[in-house]
C-alpha cells in the first residue's frame, strides 16, 4: 500500500495530439528519444543561440495536465509497419 507506483505513460509519436501534448520542461515538441533520456532539439537550437538550456532531459511536461512525467514511466510505442500501410 506505502509505494505507489505511477501508471506508465505510453506515448504512440506517429500521432500528432501525443507529440503535441507530451513536450520537453521547455515546451518543444521536436525531441527525439536517446539511449536512457531525451534529447531536444528545440532546446538545442536554443542552446546554440546562447541561451543557457540543457537539451538533455529526463522528463517530459504533459501540457494537458502539467504533470511532469519521469523518463522512467515514458513507454514509447512505434506501431508495426504493417499497421501503418499494407506493402505489398
Ligand atoms: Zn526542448
């Protein structure tokens, strides 16, 4: 009963509404999954314009509900190819 573990989070990128609402701390939506983290492009621009921003990241903002969500409960799904179009 003490832990209680948070549902994960799957995230399905292929669809526009999961990459619009599930962004980097600096609200981009243009990241890209590394080995154990994020990476974000955005932040990188940023970074690169000298602002100073990290564009690594371990968490993710749903914009829906601000909830800062933990790489750790981020599952991320890549649908079969056959589920995206039949090729013969
Ligand atoms: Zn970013």
């Amino acid at each position: 009963m003490a832990t209680k573990q948070r549902a994960r989070v799957v995230l399905d990128r292929t669809k526009a509404h999961v990459r619009y609402r599930y962004v980097c701390p600096h609200g981009h939506i243009d990241w890209d999954q590394t080995n154990n983290h994020i990476w974000c492009r955005g932040c990188r621009r940023q970074a690169e314009n000298g602002d100073d921003v990290d564009p690594e990241h371990r968490e993710l903002v749903d914009k829906k509900t601000s909830e800062v969500i933990p790489w750790e409960r981020i599952e991320i799904v890549v649908p079969e190819p056959e589920e995206r179009e039949a090729d013969a």
